[in-house]
C-alpha cells in the first residue's frame, strides 16, 4: 500500500475529506508545544478548516518529548487522517495544518529563533498537566524542578514547556519585537492565568524587569477544550489505512463531539476559529468548571473503578449497570451543584451526551490512559469540587469514591494481586508511601493525604474528607470495586 503524502491526495477516496487550499501557500502564524493526538484531533482540525480562508495560521508542531510523530509523518509531508467513529461508522478527514515538526530537545535553541520570528503570533499548548512544572495543589511554579533549574541558568538551551515559552518571549523582547499571544489547550483551572503566573514566575528569576514586561505586555487567554481522543492502537492504523487506500502512520480515532471556547484576548490576531465551530467568549471559566468537574472528574472515577472492575475500555465499564448509574449520580447530585450559573446551558442535557459518548462502543478509550498521571489530575478533576461541597456542608460519598480508586491504583496492585502499570510523575513517592502503610485503610489513606503537592494544607485536616475517603478505601480494599460500587447505588436508592 502507498503512503498517504501530498502526491498521493489524489488517490483518496471521494467520501474523504481533504485539504481544498494550497497547503505551498501556508505560512507558520502558530507554534504549537505538543503534538499529541489531542492536538491534532482538534486544534489542528480546527485550524485546518480555516486555512482556505487565511494561509497566514498554519501550525509547526513541536514535541517536548521523543521524535515519533515527527518521523512518522514527516514522510506523508505532515498529513495525517482524523476518523471520526460512533456506532453508525466511520468518517475520514485528512489534515494538512502542519508546516513543520520539530524535537525540542534536538535544537531548543533553533527552536526558541523560531518563537521569535515576527510571523508567529500564537504559541499554544498541549503538554498535559504534568508539562508544566507546577505545583498541582497551588498552581505555582515548582522552582526545584530539575529542568526549570536548568532553564534558569541556560535559557538559550531550554528543556521545560516554561523555560521554552519564556526563551521566545526573551528574544522578542531582546528585538523589540512584539509578543505572541500564549494559549494554553490543558485541562487546568483557569490554564490561561495559571500559565501566566508560572511564566511570569520563571521570568522574574531571570530578571526582574523581564518578569515585569511578561505581566504586562503578553496575553495568555484561558479555553476549555473538549475531545475524547484515546492512544491509536494498530487496530485504528490498519482500519484507517484500509479505508483512505494508503498507509497512514499516524492516523486519529475520535468521537464526533468536539468543542473549543476560548477567552477572546490576542495580542497579534487570530484565527477566524469561531467560523468553524469554536466559541469566543469573555469569560471561560464556567465552561471550563463544568467540564472539569462534570467530564473530567466523572472520567477519571469511571477509570479507576473500571478498571479495577476488569474492563479495558470506558465503553466497557459503563457497560456495567451500577458504574453507569454511580456516574450519572456523581455528575447530577454532587458535581453538577458546585457549578455557577451557566446562563441558560442546559446542564442536565449536558450530562445526558456525556453518558452517551462514554457508552460510544467505536471508540476504544482505554480506562488505563485515562487513569495516567492522577497525581496532576485530582486537584482540579475532583478535588476542587469536594472542596466547595465541604463549604456547603453536603455529602462527598461518590468523590470520595473516587480519590479512595486513586489511592488504591497507586498501590501498584490490582485486586487479583497482578501489577499495574501506573505512570505518574509521583509514581515512585506514592508507591513507597503506598510500601510502607500497606494495604489496610486507616494507615494508607493518611499516609498518602500527606503528598501536599496533591491535597494542600486544607483537606488532610478536614475529618469530614479524612473519614468519607478512609471508608470508601476500606471498602474497595475489602470488598473490590464491583461490590462497592454495587452497595454504594443502592443505598442512594433507599
């Protein structure tokens, strides 16, 4: 079978859709820091569909990490296909977004040149919660992290997403020149204004007046995106592949819901992105809340159970009645009143078409991935939103349940005593605490309620949270996640 490139477009099947614009005549308007599927799932279409229109936006993608991507689509001259997958089949998009791809680590200083030629106007990331060398409880910068060490001392060879951002910024500052807008695309409270403290942080250690002209002159608008984008397996590479006609390295499996609301504050411009879809609004914050703690918070419960529960994928454990009906209760009785007013959005329907995508049998989202890296999750997926129902003096039974599944896959250990494979920046510290408490309840709960990074000063002296988490852990310690969750849906029916 042939590559998919830019000579063999014209091979694709009619009934797939690919770039109508002349892709010679895109120029680099965006720098993007991570070009994971998320990215390239939804930005990147997003901005795919543009490019018609205005040439000037076109994305050079850079990975913070390995060179998979890169090498695997620099071949098909940076095209890749996104299928979108439901029970009624499959639909095919090739993107052609990309004017380039980049490894950071190969030339961090090409790539902060790159940031600081006058075209680039937009900077965005997608670096998950972990990129961002923050402290997750407070949002601040982690100044021992070993590579913002490293970046202060080296900024013209950076290594983190921060020292990266701030080494562009530096040179345009150096030239006069005018800075490009920050747009962060991770699932953080509030990600603009957090991703200006952490910036604004890093530059005030390299020099005072730096820090001052970051605060002042360069915008970072806060966006909520939403996409279930899970890992391509061979599987998708294969079915894809057979249904464009030629090999795709790299292809994309998704759902067909997709969103983008951003804070319309740009410095340089921007895309015309709300022709095709996306939301500029004034204020992102309660749509980032209500996915946070409606999508993201319930995911992340569905995850850990699930798969103590046995179940590969997020459609396989809603497959289980209870779970599905733990979920449900979770988003409309304890999440869903923690919300602001939404003026007028329909949050119980939004909930309804979350249950709907997670039950989507085409879209093979494992509970494993979505379970990575819950240390960075926590805070602001489930912890923010038992915070404000302790202020408010209601229950926390199913939040609970869902820190308590954390604590339990942080163990290592499964409920048929076979490893797991936890892959968490903390992963090391939270297993030797895990070690040394063992698995009984009252001594592993508080020993892991002391990890400040996750739970602050605030929750571990709260024994309304201490004692809600130490009896859900008890009881999925004792009992598995099945007969828990299975005893916990009945007792909200009594």
């Amino acid at each position: 079978m042939d590559r998919l490139c830019e000579a063999t477009l014209d091979r694709l099947p009619a009934e797939v859709e690919r770039p109508t614009y002349d892709r010679e005549a895109v120029t680099t308007g965006i720098v993007h820091l991570g070009i994971g599927a998320f990215h390239r799932a939804h930005q990147a279409v997003y901005t795919d569909r543009i490019l018609g229109e205005d040439p000037r936006w076109g994305i050079l993608g850079v990975s913070l990490r390995s060179g998979e991507t890169r090498d695997a689509l620099s071949p098909q001259d940076g095209l890749w296909t996104v299928a979108t997958v439901d029970a009624d089949g499959a639909r095919h998009r090739v993107v052609g977004a990309s004017t380039g791809m980049m490894v950071a680590h190969e030339d961090p200083t090409g790539l902060s040149i790159r940031l600081a030629q006058p075209e680039v106007r937009i900077v965005s990331t997608t670096v998950t919660e972990k990129g961002y060398s923050h402290d997750p409880a407070t949002g601040r910068l982690n100044e021992d992290d070993p590579d913002i060490r490293h970046d202060l001392v080296h900024l013209e060879r950076p290594r983190s997403t921060i020292g990266t951002i701030a080494a562009g910024l530096k040179r345009r500052r150096d030239a006069r020149l005018a800075p490009f807008t920050v747009l962060a695309c991770d699932n953080l409270p509030a990600n603009g204004r957090t991703l200006r403290g952490l910036v604004t942080r890093f530059a005030e250690l390299i020099d005072p007046d730096f820090g001052a002209w970051v605060a002042g002159e360069v915008r970072f608008p806060s966006t909520m995106v939403d996409r279930i984008v899970p890992a391509t397996t061979d599987a998708d590479r294969a079915a894809i592949s057979a249904a464009i006609g030629l090999e795709d390295a790299w292809p994309i499996a998704t759902e067909p819901f997709m969103q983008w609301v951003i804070e319309d504050d740009f410095s340089l411009g921007r895309p015309a992105w709300d022709t095709v879809g996306a939301q500029f609004v004034a204020d992102v914050a309660p749509y980032e809340l209500m996915k946070l703690r409606l999508l993201n918070g319930s995911h992340s419960t569905l995850s850990y159970l699930g798969h103590f529960m046995g179940h590969e994928t997020v459609a396989e454990a809603m497959a289980e009645p209870a779970l599905a009906r733990l979920v449900a209760d979770l988003m409309t009785h304890e999440s869903a009143p923690t919300l602001p007013d939404l003026a007028g959005f329909d949050v119980p329907a939004y909930c309804a078409s979350l249950i709907a995508r997670f039950r989507n049998p085409a879209l093979r989202h494992r509970t494993w991935q979505i379970a990575m890296d819950g240390s960075q999750k926590l805070p602001q997926r489930l912890l923010g939103t038992i915070r404000d129902r302790l202020a408010a003096g209601a229950p926390i039974d199913r939040l609970a349940l869902g820190v308590a599944a954390w604590m339990r896959w942080v163990t290592g250990i499964d409920e048929q005593g076979r490893p797991i494979d936890v892959r968490d920046p903390m992963a090391a510290r939270l297993r030797a605490l895990a070690d040394a408490a063992g698995p009984v309840a009252e001594r592993l709960a508080p020993a892991l309620l002391t990890v400040g990074e996750v739970f602050g000063a605030d929750l571990p002296g709260d024994p309304r949270f201490t004692g809600a988490v130490e009896s859900a852990l008890d009881r999925l310690l004792r009992r598995g996640a099945k007969a828990t969750v299975e005893a916990m849906v009945a007792e909200a029916r009594r």
